[in-house]
C-alpha cells in the first residue's frame, strides 16, 4: 500500500461552528487524508450548494480556479457535468467524502512528499466521544456553537470584491495627479479585442451578413449584428485570455459563408450587447479609454442593462451618482471613497456601449464643481442607515444567484 | 414603529404580484378576485386592492413590499399605498398595447410620489417582444423630465432581477450609502 498524500483542502462559506464541526469530521475520515488550507494553497475545494451562497460560490470558485478539483455537497446532486466537480449527498457520511477525496486524488497531479497536518489536536481531542460514523450535517447539532467571527455583509462584500478581479483586475490606485504614474491608468480600446469587435460589428452592418473573427487557433467568434446575437466558439476564460492582451494583427475578420453555418448551429448565442460589456470589461481591467478626461463630467445617457450583463463592483453606486449629477471620474472615485478601477473600469464599459459621455463646456464643468463641492454632506441622510440594511440584504440576493451569461 | 414601504406599480399583467412575491421572505398576501372586466383577456384573476410582501432585515426590521391594482379605476388606493413610501418600481408589459404610452401614464399618476422619492423600470416580456428597447423608455423618461432612471430588463419571477431593480433605486437616491 503507497503513501497517502495529504490533500490541501479549503472551503469556502462556513461559518465557525460549522468548520469545527467539519474539522472534527475530518479528524475522522482518515490519518493525514486532508489538511485544512487557505484558498490559494489548496488542492481542493469542499462548497455546501445548499447555503444560501452555494450556487455563487461554486460559480465564483470555478472562475478563480478553473482546474481545481471540488467537492459539493448537496441534498439533491446534478448540479452540472464538470469533470472536476465530485459530488456528494447530504448526510455526507465518512465513506461518501473518503470516496470523494480519493476521486481528487485521481485528477490531481502527482506529487511526492506528505504534508504535516494542521488541524487542532486540542480541540479535536475534546470530540473522541462523538461517533465516527457521524454524519457532518449531525456534528453540527452536537459540538458547542463558536461566537460568530464573520458578520454575513462584511463575508458577501469580501466574495464580491474577489470576484471583482475576474472583471476589473487588481490596478492599485494611482497618483492621478502624476503624470507618470496616470500613464498607467490608460489603454487603446481599438488595439484589444474590443476595437476588433467594433470594427467587425461596423463591417457587419455595412455589408449586412454576420462576420468572424478568428486568431491562429481559428474562429473565436461569430457576429451577427442584424439579429444582435454573438456566438462564442471558445470558453469565457479563453475570451478573457484574448481580450486582455493587445492582438498586434493576431485576429483577422472575414464574412460568414454558408459552411460556417454547422459550426454556428452548435453554438451557444448571446446578446451582442452583453459580450461587448464582457470584452471592456476585460481589455480595460480598471483602466480608461485613451484620451478620457480625469476631470470632464460624465454624462450616464442610460443606465446599462444590469440584469443581463455582469454588474462590476459599486456599478449601482457609480451609476446612482451619475444619475444625479455632473461629476468627473476623479471626483466620483473620492466621492464613493472606491478604488479607482471599479469606477474606471464602469466608465469603459458603458463607453463600449454609448451609455456615457463627456462634457467639457464651461457651464457643465462649473456644475461639476458644484456637485463635487456638495457631495459630501456635513451629516448622512436619516435614511442612510436603513439603506445600508437593506442594501445588504441586496447584496445577498445577488451575489446569491449567478448573472446570466 | 417605523413603517418603510417600497411600492410597485403598473398595468395589469405586468408582474407586480409576481415581484413582491419573489422579493419577499414572507408568504405573499394577496387580494385578487375573479376578473370581471376587459381583464378577463388578460389573466383570469387580478388584484383588487394590494399585494403585499416582506424583507426581513438582518437587525430584524421589515421592508414592506406593496403591489398596487393595475387597472385605473383602483387609483384611489395608490395614494393610500405610495404614503410613507421610499420608492416605486414601475413594471412594464412590452408584450402588450403600446408600452411607452403605458409609461407616460404611470408616470403621470405616480409623479409627485416620484419627485419625492425614486423610480426605478422594470421591462418584462422582452422574450415576447424585444421593442420598444430600453434606450426608448430612457428617450421618454427624458422628454417627461425624470431624467437618467434605472431601466432594466426584468424576468418578474426572477428574485435576482427584483432585486437589482431595489438596489438600483435606492442608488438613485443615495449613492453614498454602501451595504
């Protein structure tokens, strides 16, 4: 019989009582079968679908994580055909997660060496009279509730700012009034993705037939402006790897022929709208189109359709303040007190799509001044407080179901 | 005790019971009586005099979700619902009839509780009819003053999108507030 390695295995959305009642569970299923570990380090992921963020943590885990093995509990599996995703239903005994870990084992790559194990002896040696067969959902009903460390808000804000990365990237904050650090805030739409998109889609309508584009792999994409349809011929990680990098003439454009057509019929389509804002999103990773003005006044023409396109982080806020008002981008970012790549990142976004636009006149600069100036009351309003409950209770809700793609 | 309302308003088969139903942590109360009227075309029941809905908050306090009666001749109650409220939804039917004129009627009825507060529109039935777009509800909120209002496609069933919908008018209103 070899070695068992011992696997880094991580979770995500427990709260401190069901973690120690999972730590005791795994003290149980097996001498250094698995160690708990942070998220970046793990070898695995254990996510409880049934709570009330299950189906946002999976999706969320997915994406930062796209070939770690995990492991899902769940009342009612089917869930999903991921190769790496090992279900398991609820009461999750010891040979059920034994099984499931022994699956990881099997998609993992080689290793050699054991790990030490962390878990806490002392605590664990407390449980020995708990039963081994012990399901994990009957340990919580029989170890001592922990004082509650996460406030549920402060957990959502934290998995919407993770998330946030997938979109926005992680530009820290620039000195904007030094001309060498702001370079840095700036890209050429029309060198990404997103300028081979718009030069397509204006191609489209012009000769009136969907068109593709395509890079040394083959076609990524299919355009079809007359309907408002894409269709995308590689994975969102794909895409996202491809709208990143500036193309430097790598993609090429040609008009759809009949013989694509077996090809697009297996495809899922898409708004064209929602790929735009995805292709931004993505090329601008929390900077601004070139020649954006720090200090013009933004004009929201319309609110982006933010029920069927990914809604970055602060998108209400940001867009909330514009609703109201005439302020710069500088001023918007000190106003919400945001990083300024959430709001450099909305403002490219909804650019892409014609949403928002500059004003430079006197008049509208001078209101900006005025907005700016008036922006931050001496006292919050009486309803401020109410908003901020209810607002986190929002934020449950849609951070709770994934967006639709 | 403190009594916060969000109310949620428009033509009959817009969704408004569905709304305050899928945003709601209560069983939603309802007061609907077997259409007797051209609604009947419709949907064999609708509401008379509200819906009601409620989100329970994490300090243990309640938002209370109204849903008004579509039809006209209920006005009457929607001054009775829209008092002490904080904002209004107003759901449209793309499906049906001329939407944008629906709009201008809403927003006439509900426009002093709109000044005083928030709107937020919600589009359903865009699967059944994609136009008008948003871009020509937004073009008519403008022509009527209300200036830049969040208008997003709505799937009233959906919780996600009620939500959104929330969150987006209470951004109108105050932008600085953060959950």
């Amino acid at each position: 019989m070899t070695a068992q390695t011992t696997l880094r295995l991580c979770h995500s959305g427990m709260d401190s009582r069901s973690l120690y009642a999972f730590e005791i569970f795994l003290s149980r299923v097996g001498p250094r079968a698995c160690e708990i570990t942070g998220e970046e380090a793990a070898d695995v992921a254990f996510i409880d679908i049934d709570n009330d963020l299950g189906t946002y943590l999976l999706e969320g885990h997915r994406l930062l994580y796209p070939s770690r093995p995990l492991i899902v509990s769940a009342q009612s599996p089917g869930h999903g055909d991921d190769p790496l995703t090992i279900e398991v239903t609820k009461p999750v005994g010891l040979a059920a997660f034994s099984a499931a870990l022994e699956q990881v084992r099997r998609l993992l790559p080689p290793t050699t060496g054991d790990r030490p194990r962390s878990l806490d002896a002392a605590a664990l040696e407390s449980a020995d009279d708990i039963p081994d067969e012990m399901p994990i959902e009957a340990l919580l009903g029989h170890v001592a509730p922990r004082p509650a460390s996460a406030d549920p808000v402060a957990l959502l804000r934290q998995l919407e700012e993770r998330m946030s990365t997938f979109y926005v990237g992680s530009m820290p904050d620039v000195n904007l009034d030094d001309p060498a650090a702001r370079a840095a805030i700036f890209y050429a739409p029309e060198l990404f993705l997103q300028g081979e998109i718009a030069r397509a889609l204006a191609h489209a309508r012009e000769i009136q037939r969907p068109v593709r584009l395509e890079d040394r792999s083959g076609t990524a994409l299919f355009l079809d402006p007359r309907h408002g349809l894409a269709y995308q011929a590689r994975s969102t990680n794909a895409l996202r790897a491809l709208s990143q990098l500036p193309t430097r003439g790598t993609v090429n454009m040609a008009r759809v022929e009949a013989r694509d057509a077996p090809q697009v019929a297996g495809l899922d389509s898409r708004p064209l709208e929602a790929l735009e804002w995805d292709v931004a999103l993505w090329a601008s990773r929390g900077r601004l189109p070139r020649g954006t003005d720090l200090d013009h006044p933004v004009r929201l023409h319309c609110w982006p359709n933010l029920t069927r396109l990914a809604v970055p982080p602060e998108a209400m806020r940001i867009a909330g303040l514009w609703s109201r008002g005439s302020f710069s981008l500088r001023d918007t970012v000190r106003t919400l007190e945001v990083p300024q790549r959430y709001v450099f990142a909305f403002y490219s976004a909804c650019h892409a799509l014609g949403l928002v636009e500059q004003i430079a006149t006197p008049a509208a600069l001078a209101a900006a001044r005025l907005d700016a100036t008036g922006s931050t009351p001496a006292a919050a309003p009486p309803m401020r407080g109410l908003f901020k409950r209810i607002l986190g209770k929002l934020l449950g809700a849609r951070l709770g179901e994934a967006a639709p793609g | 005790m403190s009594h916060y309302k969000i109310i949620f308003a428009g033509p009959v088969g817009a969704g408004k019971s569905t709304a305050v139903s899928a945003a709601s942590d209560i069983p939603p109360i309802r007061t609907e009586a077997v259409a007797s009227d051209e609604v009947r075309e419709l949907k064999p029941n609708t509401t008379v005099a509200l819906d009601y809905g409620a989100m329970k908050l994490a300090d243990g306090s309640t938002i209370h979700l109204y849903g008004t009666p579509g039809q006209p001749r209920f006005d009457f109650m929607w001054e009775i619902l829209t008092e002490g409220g904080i904002a209004l939804i107003l759901l449209i039917d793309n499906s049906r009839g001329d939407p944008l004129k629906e709009l201008r009627f809403y927003l006439g009825a509900f426009s002093g509780f709109i000044r005083k507060t928030a709107v937020a529109i919600g589009v359903t039935h865009t699967d059944l009819r994609a136009t008008p777009r948003l871009a020509d509800f937004q073009a008519e909120l403008d022509r009527a003053g209300f200036g830049c209002v969040p208008v997003f496609e709505v799937d009233a069933r959906a919780r996600r999108d009620v939500c959104l919908l929330i969150e987006a008018v209470l951004s109108t209103i105050d932008p600085l507030a953060k959950a």
